[in-house]
C-alpha cells in the first residue's frame, strides 16, 4: 500500500522547527505537537501550518491526521506540500482518505498519483467517487492511467491489487555486467526501490531470482543463471492473507507475481505485507470481540452499527439462557442459593471456553492447527478442561458449601464446573475448527457462540442437578 | 530471529519426491506427507526419512516438527542432515527448540551454529542449558563465540540481542566504485543479504544509509555521499517492541543499530520483524484471553499452569458478584423473576465492555491512541455506550414485560441495561489506559477485570433497582 523506503526522519531530538519537537521519545507524535497544529488551524494561520508539517515524514503526516476533527484537517490538506500530500495519501486509514480525496481539486491529484508507485496510486483511485476517478484518470497520462486501470481490474485483496507493475527482469543469457549497466541506463523506469532480479525466459516467465547483494559481489562476468536462486512465483489472484504467510514462512523480501500463463507481471515486497499482516491481525483480535470494522475516525453512528448486531445475538442467546434458568424457577423459589451461585458457574465456563476458543483461532491463523492434528489438538483441550476443573472445583465446592451451609450444594456446584468446563473446551475447539472447514473465518462469531453455550449448559447442568439433588 | 532469504522452495506442485507431495495448495503440510513421515519414524526407515526430508525448507522442517509428538521428533532429528538442522533451529517454537537442542551432540552444534548469522547462532545458544552452553561454545572458534557472547550481553527484547553484527558499511569518501569493488573482495565477511549500505563518519558513527538498489543506479564515480538519505539509527538497548513499530511506520527495510556513544554495531532486518509482530501480536489477542504463553508444543500440565490463574482470579470476582446477589437473596424469594433476567443485564455489559476494551487496547498498541485523543475517545466510548443502549433497551424491556405481564420489571431491565452499558463503555476505555499510563502491558488482566465489573454492578443496578421500585 504505501512506497518502499529505506530512509526514514532522523530521531526525534533532531526534528524541530522553531520551538516545537513533532515527536516523542516512542516515536508518537506528542501532544503538545498535535495541538499546536490545532491551534494554528484555528487561527486560520497558513503560512504557520506549512513550517510545522513540511518537515514531517509522510507517515507522520497521516498519523497526525488520525489525531485531528474532521474541521482541522479540512484546514491542514489545504496547506500540506503536494508532494507531502502525495506520499502521505497511502499512508492514511481508509475512512480519512476517503475524506481528504473529496478536498483535492482532481487536477492535483492527477500530478500527484504520477508520482507515486503503481500500486500506491491505485490504492487512491479505489478509494475516489466515481465521478471523481474519471475526471482523475482523464487527466492522467495514458501509461500511468492504463496501469492503474490494470491494477484495478483484479479482485480486491489479491496479489494483483496489491503487487506493483515496475519490476527489474533480466533475461537468462546476462550476466552481472550486463545487468548493473541496464539498471544504469534503465534506472527511470525501474521501481523506486528494488531487492531481487528476476531471472526470466524468453517468454517472460520468471525462472529464478538474483538477490541484488548477490549480485553486487560477483565479479562482472558471472552469468546471471550461476547466482540465480530458486524463488516463489505468486500467482496474480492469489488472497493477500496467503501472500503475507508465503512472506512469513519463507522470510521473504520480494517476490515475483505471475498470471495465469506464469508470465512477469509485477512483485511483491515486505514492506507492503507488514501491513497486511498488522490488518489481519487487527480483523482477528476484533472479530474475537464481536467489533466490525471501525478505525478512529470511525463517527458514533458507524460504531454503533458495526458493534449493535453482535449485542443483539449476544441479547437473543442471553434470552436463551434466561428460558432455561424459567424452566427451574420453582427449584429456585425453593433455594434461593442456587440463584446466588449460578453465575459462577456459567462464568468460568464462558472464560474457559474463550481461553480454548482463542487459542484455536489463532492456531489457525498460523496454519499450526491443521487436519494433522485436529484431533490430537481437540483431545488436549479436553484434558485440559478436565484439569481446570479438577483444580477449581474443591475451591467452588467448598466455598459454596461453607457459605450456604450444606455440604449438597457444595457438590452440585462442583460437580456441575467440571462439566460445563469439558462443555467449554468442546465448543471453544469445535466452534473455530468447524467454521474453518466451512470455509468461514473461524474468528467471527465464535465468541458470541461460545459464551452463548457455556451459559445455556452452565445453568442446565447446575439448576438440573440441584432440582435432582437437593429437591 | 531467522536468516533473511530472498529465495524459497519451487511451488507445491514442483516438490515432488517419489510419490509424495509435501505442500498443499494453502502452502502448509500436507496430512498425508506428515503421516508419511510418522510412518517411517515408526518403522525406523531413516534412508526413507532422509528421502522425505532433505529437499524441504528449512522453514517447512519446523513445520513439520510441530505436527509430530515428542518421540517421532527425536527419531526425525537423527535423520536430518546437518545443514539443515542448522537452518531450521532458529524456525524452532522455543519448547520444540529446547528439546531437540538436548538431543544434538555439542560438537555438531558447534559445527552448525557456525554456519548462522550471529543473531540466529545467539538465539539458538540462548536456549541451551548451561553446562551444554558452555560446552558448545568452547567448541567453536574464539571470533564466532565472542559474537555470540557479546549478543548475550544485551537485554533480551533488546535490538541489541536481535540485531546481527555483520553489516556493510561505507566510509563517506567513498564513492559507488569503491564500494562495489569493496563488497566484491570482502564479500565473506558480510551479512549473507542486505539491502541498505551505511555510510559512517571516521569514528564509525552512521550519518546515512543508501539503498542498494540506487547504489546499482548510479554511475561507478558518484560519491556515496550524494546518494546518501538520512537514516534513523536504533539503540541497542530499544525494545523489540519499539522497533517494530519504527519498521512498520517508516516502511524500513533494514536500520542501523548503535550503541550508546552512536556508533555503528549491527543491523536489523525486516524479516526478523515480520516475526516479532506476529510474536507481539499473539501476546495480544492470547492476554486478551487470558492465556499465558503456550504454543502447539506446550504439555497439557504447562497449558494448566498458564490458565488456571486467571481462571482462578475470574472464580475469585464471580463470587464478589455473588455477594452482590446474596446481598438481595430477599428480593429475588419474593420476585424469582429476577433471577431468570439478571443473567442478560450481566451478559450484555460484559460483551460491550469487552468490545470497547479490545478497540482501546489494540489503538495503544498501534499508537492511535495516545495522551493527544484519549479524552475525545473516552467521550466516543461513553455516546456508543449510551447509543446501543438505546437501541437494545426497549427490546429488553418489552420482551421482559410480556414474558412476566409486567411492565415495571421490563422498566427496570431496561433501565438497568443502559446504566450498565455506560459502566461497561467507562471500565472498557479505563482500564487499558490506566494499566499503559502505569507502564503495563494494557492486555493483561483486562477482560477479567472489565467483565468482573460489569457482573458486579449489573447485578447491583438491576436487583437494587428492582427492590426500590417492585416492593
């Protein structure tokens, strides 16, 4: 999404213009930073907004955007630098891009998308009205136009949106000489930044890749084919979540993206896949949580719907579990202890089903957890809910004992946590294994399930014995 | 953690040995490969384990032991051939590393280790129990074991223990000839890959970097110093955690790591960051859940240990909730419907607390939140809080009027439930920021104490409420 580069601003002690220093000792932008930007926004003050962002680095840039009302960046985007502008608009959250886009006169943003790497400008049009993007792309050159249009025509996600179009090829008769004068002579129309040479057939097909400090320690005359390496083509409709584990896996740098014919038509590079791998992680961890996507600039409104569904599923089973504890309220009537004590019980089980339940998820999300050894994974978290539960139980038992005076009821409760935490460990495993077999995210809506669960057979268990034991 | 390669294994379908393929489409093992390789460690055949194993990478080797049992590992590990023992040591899960680590003779070690960059060899002797560490480093030549030991002497975390001191450096007279023709003849004494060249001043202090690519552009008598960009150089003693998030704004591809006087000492790779946000991002979503640290190899008895405490902690503020209903146990004989709804009140707090702690405590990792929008965020929280309870409360209510014909207990669990929902959106917010501002970890203990709070005061707020108005 955002461009390569190696450089990046010097430390913080370093970055001050004037009386201010824009960041803090975590790299953060600090408070007092951010407000004066504020402050000068308010006062309408120009020519003071310009000496405190143009010296920024554009991630700086879209990270003081995040920080801002939607009144104060209106302000800033007017007096940031176009070329700041330009590199900053990969860097920003989508819902602030998408903001910023509407501000910029579309001729601006036609120079200022020419500047930047394929991929980066297509990730800008996407994000333009559609109006928007054709008096942009009009205005474009018809190279720059046709890649971006190309970049856009493969499906969202994949390795085709997501590789850039510029890419350093070398055919198998060069060697190293022959390679270092091309980029030489070539260099403009080269990526801005690149990390391997691929080595490729007379009819483009990658065939291997030349690390280029590799290359730079081999004598002139050595044959390319002699350095060249196995590498891992990626194939343009792959799904960017199995690229970032490709990535992952393999400790890869760059890698060459191919269609359907095997032929060169782009790479990928790390930099690009640090982020998908920050956004899946981030999808995970709040799908777990029941959040749909939201980001700061994300209003109340959009908050509240992505977050209401799942509180409403969450109420439905709610209601589920309350149906049951009805179902015994003459026991209750009788004892009004057990409805002291239920929660406990329906508690722990929701915890320890989520303990399992993460655990699995994330297994999946790594590829640890695979047919290999499902099953063997399935019977640990058993046993290890027998285990939770051979440990808490006496504690429940005899507390609830002691407290209620009757040494049944201390059973009941222990007896019905072992259960509901084998209950826990079932569901927290099966729940994410069945929903990746069905092709699901196993993040979503599990937890909700999970908890839904434990607390149906949290209450049965419980209210079902003591109506057997103590009536 | 692990070395960088640019290159990797031919596809899936081009690893064929004999009649097996090891990689599904997803890239991950195969059931059956795996299966392949039990069977001929149960059968004792290591000509035909060999066979399996030595066209496979590194990477897919440590795959693989984390699919097979402590036994089958150990017959595995005789048959791997020493080379590629050495690369995939540092793929280890740290458990599996240890094992199998006791199992290698020190003098292969010695030998392997070698043939490691230093932040790989130092991570692989770090596991090494004392007598053996010993051992092996007296094993290996003085220069290799006073890299090792001096990696050991920064703080674990540290980008001192992560970095690896080999580095190519460039004095500031140089110009792109001299440092092509000095990496030609010094070629074994740099890293096996590295992408940035770091210009230093005659007290070895970095005062730039140049990316090797435009090292590659640029004609053979232009000085370094007019390629050079500014670089932002790491303290040896940073965190690993500072460091990834200072790779992942910047889009570094390597950075030059200091020591205290500023002068160079090593160098940081993004692979090896790839690793540590997958590492810090586990943490994450695992203490969210209250899961100490296990992976794929812990023991059933390790994953207990990790568990049971916080399971512990939740059993403790399931019975402060507890109090809290026994303290109305009058109320709920004379209404038992109490008892069948105060379970939803609770639940739905704790889901919404639960919501707005994970978005808090993921924003502080990402810094998104920091000292200048934590006020703003607060207010956000309490408005959503308040809107979904506007919208779930007339359905509880109703739902609960008509169930018991009565409109004033559907009042009071309507009322219950948006007070609630403010305590949740309150605890959800405070919590993570008040655990970061004290420097902890705002993941830790955070779910358990979020969901203790909206139990205890949603038992509180609806059986209190109850009492005054329906008696």
């Amino acid at each position: 999404m955002t461009h390569t580069d190696s450089a990046s601003p010097a430390p913080a002690h370093e970055i001050e213009t004037e009386d201010h220093v824009a960041l803090g000792e975590d790299y953060a932008l600090t408070a007092s930073f951010v407000e004066k930007v504020v402050d000068a926004a308010d006062d309408g003050d120009g020519m003071r907004l310009r000496g405190l962002l143009e010296d920024l680095h554009p991630a700086d840039v879209a990270d003081l955007m995040g920080f801002l009302t939607s009144e104060h960046r209106a302000v800033v985007v007017q007096w940031l630098p176009p070329e700041l502008l330009a590199d900053t608009l990969p860097e920003l959250d989508d819902g602030i891009r998408e903001e910023v886009l509407e501000r910029v006169p579309h001729l601006t943003l036609a120079e200022a998308l020419q500047e930047l790497d394929s991929d980066d400008a297509a990730a800008v049009v996407e994000d333009l009205e559609d109006d928007q993007r054709e008096k942009v792309l009009a205005a474009m050159p018809e190279v720059d136009r046709a890649a971006i249009e190309s970049s856009l025509g493969y499906p969202e996600d994949s390795a085709g949106r997501l590789m850039q179009r510029e890419v350093m090829a070398a055919p198998q008769f060069w060697n190293v000489g022959d390679t270092i004068d091309h980029v030489r002579r070539q260099g403009e129309e080269l990526p801005e930044l690149f990390f391997d040479i691929y080595v490729v057939d007379p009819v483009n097909r990658p065939v291997g890749g030349v690390a280029i400090s590799r290359l730079l320690r081999a004598p002139r005359e050595t044959p390319l084919i002699e350095l060249m390496e196995p590498i891992n083509a990626i194939d343009v409709d792959v799904d960017q979540e199995e690229v970032a584990y490709i990535f992952e896996k393999y400790n890869l740098i760059s890698a060459p993206v191919v269609d359907t014919g095997g032929r060169l038509v782009g790479q990928l590079t790390v930099d690009d896949i640090v982020h998908i791998i920050q956004e899946e992680n981030r999808e995970d961890i709040l799908r777990l949580a029941g959040v749909s996507d939201e980001d700061r600039s994300s209003g109340v409104l959009e908050i509240v719907r992505g977050r209401v569904p799942w509180l409403g599923i969450n109420l439905f089973t709610a209601i589920l579990g309350a149906g049951v504890i009805a179902f015994f309220e003459g026991t209750i009537q009788q004892i009004v202890a057990l409805a002291v004590l239920m929660p406990i019980v329906s508690a722990i089980g929701g915890n320890a089903g989520t303990q399992a339940l993460t655990v699995t998820v994330r297994a999946l999300a790594t590829r640890e957890l695979t047919s290999s050894n499902a099953v063997r994974t399935f019977w640990r978290e058993l046993t290890v809910g027998l285990a939770n539960g051979l440990v808490l139980s006496p504690l429940v038992g005899l507390a609830a004992g002691f407290w209620f005076h009757d040494w049944r009821i201390g059973a009941v409760i222990a007896t019905a946590m072992i259960l509901n935490l084998l209950v826990a460990a079932t569901v927290g495993v099966l729940t994410p294994l069945t929903l990746s077999k069905l092709k699901f995210d196993p993040a979503v809506s599990s937890a909700v399930f999970v908890t839904a669960t434990t607390d149906f057979f949290g209450f049965l268990i419980f209210l079902g014995l003591a109506t057997i034991v103590l009536l």
